[in-house]
C-alpha cells in the first residue's frame, strides 16, 4: 500500500484506504487511497476513465468497493446510495442540478425537512429559515421565487445552501463550472471559500487547471484505476500535473507559446480557406475562438478532457448554435441550425459518442451507411434499392468493413468495424469538411492505422479534415496544423513541423499564472511517475485509397 506523508495535524474527515472496484472485464479502481481534511478543498484530477468518478460514487454509496476501508470522521462508513451518505454527512453537487426547479427555493432547500405546525407545513417558517440559511452564506435571492426562474449558477448556490443546511462534513461539487461565466465561477469560489473557512471538506471536480490552482489545497491524480499521488498544489507545477494525469515523458519549453504562435503563419497554404471560422463561441461551452481549415488540411485539435476541443467541433458543425461571430464557408458567411445545415455546405460531423450520437445500433450496416444521404435526400426520394446496395457494397469494399455482409446489424460489429461504418455514412455524402472527434477511441490497434491511413488518404485527395484526438502522439503524426486548446480557448495555433508532444502538453498545461514560484525540485506529498497515456457521392463510387 503506497503511503501519502501528511503535514496536517488534523485527522482526515474521510480516508479510503486501499479501495478496489471490478466491473466485467475492467480493474475500475486498483487499491486506491484518497482523504480529504476539514477546511480544504481537494480536486480529484485525471483523464476520461481515470476512475474519478467510480472513487466518488464508491464514496456516496452508489457503488459497493470489492475491497478496502472507507472512514468517515474516524468511523467505518457504510451506505447504500446519496441518500444515506447525505444523511452520514457527505453531499453531492452535480453538474446536472438535481433539484425541483417547479418548487420554489425554499422548498428546494428545505424539502423533506420543511417546518410543521399542527402537522401541517408551516410555509412561512420555512421560508424563513431557508432565508437565513440563504443569508449565512451571504446569499441575496428571494426564497419564495420559483427555482426555474433562476440561472444555473444561482441554482447551484441553492444545492450548495441546502447541502450546508443539512450539516454537510463533505461537499462534492462535480463540474461546477462547466456552465458558469467569469462572474459566475467568481461567486461560486466566494461559496467555496465560506465553506472552507467554516470547516467543510469540499472536493472539487474540474478538467479546467485555472479554476482548480486558484481554488484548491490539495490534488490526488488518478490514471488508468490507479492512484498516481497526492500533491500540494503550489507544489506541483501545471505541466508536473499534465504529466501525472497523462503519463507521458515531456520536457520544458521557454517562451514556448510565443515561439509556436510565431510559427503559425509559416506553413499555411495561401489558396483561400474551405472554412474561416471567426470569433465564435458560446456561454457556457467556449470561449470567441478563430479557427480556418484550407482545401486538403487536416488541422488537429489538441488538449485535456473540458478544454473545449468537442464544444468548438460542434458550433463548427452546426450541432450547437454559436452565439458570437461568423462563420465562411466557401467565401460566404452561414449560420448553421442544425447539422443538417451544415450538411448541405458539405460539412459532415463524426460524434465521440458512437454509441448514442452515430451508429444505430438495430439497424443493419447498408441502412447506416445510407443514413445521411437518404436525410439529405429528404425521406420522400427513397434511395433506390439498388442504389442502397451498390453504396454499401463500394465502402465495405474500401474500408475494408467485416464481416462484408451489408445485412449483418451494425451491434454485431467490433469497435473498430462500427467507426469504419459510421466514416463511410459520412463519405456516402461527399463531404467538404469531415470533422472527426475521438474517430479512434476505443478501437484496436490495426483498426486505428486503417482509419489514419483513410484520413490521411481523404486529406490528400482535397477534403478538409478537423481531427480531435486525446493521443497526442496521433495528433501529430496526422494533422498538418495543430491548434491547442485550454480551459474552452484555444490557446495556440501552429504548423505541425517537428512539434514534440512536450511543447503541446506544456501548453495544455501553461497557465496565466507565474509558474516559477514553484520550482521544479518542490517536493511532492506523494507520487508515481511510471505508467502510460492511457470521399465518395450518390453518382459515383469511393474515391478514398486505403494503403499507405
């Protein structure tokens, strides 16, 4: 068992020790140690998969640990859902309120705990106690209003009020800030910092470095399962942590920001872009961002889980609205409403989910591959018959799909067989600009070579290419252009000449902050450097060339 040193002299509120989960076929935690002190905030930090939330829901009783202790104040814990773990003093903000927003805010906050007089509820008691709990926490906001009435955030701040009425000794605030603004974030850290100093334990999940080395005490980091450590935060530097969360070997830069945005104008086409990109961006998802991508360029977008790599992708593709700027495609400006919008500039959207936003999974590999072009199309000009089966026949061929019966339903497939099936609905309607988020995400490794291979291919034969990948060594071994994003800002756009995967992750991992006041030598609590990271038409068949 690995042992995390401590320089506090109080006793931890919670301490797990040794925790271990294993769902069918995967070690989710591997003997994981985790604590939290009174008047601290903790952030629980990896990557997608990393095992934060499995460590949380193993905390607040969702999931029964296989193996380990868990103490609560000294005492063994034990509860079978939220419920009991609220009442043993351990709350959960989610990101997703779970709150009544048809209530007011009173009754929110004070629900299944309202005031009673002659056993009925005593409104007026109630709404008077849920406005000093309201006001302890310097709160202006009308405990009679009806929840819905209010913005998110301030929805947020009443989860908080009532997790603090009901005597929390730990708060857990899932990705409080996904969907905050500056001012907002300001008053929720203002929370934050009441409760601390009131000695609350608060752990605070959040992809964002800014917002968890401005608000937290103290990091553990896990990857693949694992516990990596447990670090003091002005004791690890940002690029240490991107390390930790990652597992990647990487070496420090000077000036490396300047030097790579000087860079940018130098490898990039002069012909005039497919898609110019200006200033777009929406509350909440992501900051103004430029972006352009030329005829023939794959442009990879490289940063953490949270930095806004999907956000930009989907204003890109009209699957969300952008609230701010403009968008040129061809030269003209558009306004997409939706991806089928999008669809007729030839601007095709490839979601991470496969599962839910891409494949269908009762349907069978020709109906997939259809599915695009028959929208585009409009349902009342079926494709021919024929058409249908002459389609599915050509990308099966071309991507090299097995089993190559077009009949065989798509659920039935390997991973890496349901992503080629899903690229060939997208080629089926010749696209411009295909826009390929995590297009290699859970897939073997031949599968993943055949699918680079087909990218590099389309980009070669002229199609655009928006490549969003969290392996950076992919990243670079593809994309012509690199442009960075952190914090839901891009941070730096380059010419993909010669770049290591060092200089991205030391500007995924750079922050507005002076990084010299902790020095490379500062001592870390504890830690674990070892481990690793974790063109075709309706007229016409494939164009696309599978070999190297």
């Amino acid at each position: 068992m690995r042992r995390i040193m401590s320089d506090s002299l109080a006793a931890p509120v919670v301490e797990m020790t040794d925790i271990s989960i294993s769902f069918p076929g995967v070690k989710a935690l591997d003997s994981v140690n985790f604590r939290m002190y009174p008047g601290e905030v903790h952030s629980l930090m990896g990557e997608n998969g990393a095992g934060k939330s499995t460590l949380i829901k193993a905390l607040t009783g969702v999931y029964e640990i296989d193996s380990g202790t868990i103490l609560l104040g000294g005492q063994p814990l034990s509860v079978t859902g939220p419920a009991q773990a609220q009442e043993a003093g351990i709350s959960t903000v989610y990101q997703e309120i779970n709150l009544l927003s048809n209530l007011s805010v009173a009754e929110n906050i004070m629900l299944g705990r309202e005031h009673r007089r002659f056993g009925l509820i005593d409104w007026k008691s109630t709404r008077r106690h849920a406005a000093k709990v309201l006001e302890g926490l310097s709160l202006d906001i009308d405990p009679a209003s009806p929840l819905s009435s209010h913005s998110l955030a301030v929805q947020q701040l009443v989860a908080i009020a009532r997790a603090i009425d009901i005597k929390a000794k730990v708060l857990i605030l899932d990705e409080p800030t996904s969907s905050l603004d500056a001012d907002e974030v300001a008053e929720l850290f203002r929370i934050i910092r009441r409760l601390k100093n009131d000695g609350v334990a608060v752990l605070f999940v959040s992809h964002f470095l800014d917002q968890v080395y401005e608000i937290a005490d103290r990091l553990t980091v896990l990857r693949n399962g694992s516990l990596v450590g447990e670090y003091r935060t002005e004791q690890i530097l940002r690029i240490e942590l991107v390390h930790k969360m990652i597992g990647k070997d990487i070496e420090l830069l000077e000036k490396l920001e300047t030097r790579t945005k000087a860079s940018a104008e130098a490898g990039v086409p002069a012909t005039e872009p497919f898609l110019a990109a200006e200033g777009i961006g929406r509350k909440g998802s992501v900051e103004p961002t430029s972006l352009s991508l030329q005829p023939g360029e794959i442009v990879g977008l490289a940063g953490l889980l949270g930095s806004g790599r999907t956000e930009l992708a989907r204003l890109i593709s009209g699957v969300d609205r952008a609230e701010t700027g403009t968008l040129l495609v061809a030269g003209q400006q558009r306004r997409f409403r939706s991806p089928r919008a999008a669809l007729k500039d030839r601007i095709a959207y490839s979601s991470e989910d496969r599962k839910h936003e891409g494949i269908v999974d009762d349907l069978s590999v020709r109906d997939n591959i259809v599915l695009a072009l028959q929208s585009d199309r409009g349902w009342f000009r079926q494709i021919p018959k024929r058409r249908q089966e002459e389609l599915a026949a050509s990308y099966i061929s071309a991507l090299g799909i097995r089993p190559a019966d077009p009949n065989t339903l798509v659920r039935n497939l390997s991973g890496g067989n349901q992503q080629k099936v899903l690229l060939a609905r997208w080629l089926a309607v010749a696209p411009r600009l295909l826009v390929l988020d995590e297009p290699t995400r859970g897939i073997d490794v031949g599968a993943k070579a055949e699918i680079q291979r087909l990218i590099a291919n389309l980009a070669e034969e002229g199609m655009s290419v928006l490549f969003i990948s969290a392996e950076l060594e992919e990243v670079l071994r593809l994309s012509h252009r690199v442009a960075v994003m952190r914090d839901r800002r891009k941070v730096a756009d380059f010419v993909n000449d010669d770049v290591t995967v060092g200089e991205i992750m030391a500007l995924i991992a750079s922050g507005s902050d002076d990084e010299t006041d902790a020095g490379e030598d500062s001592p870390a609590v504890s830690g674990d450097d070892a481990g690793t990271m974790g063109a075709g038409s309706e007229s016409g068949t494939p164009t696309v060339r599978t070999g190297a």
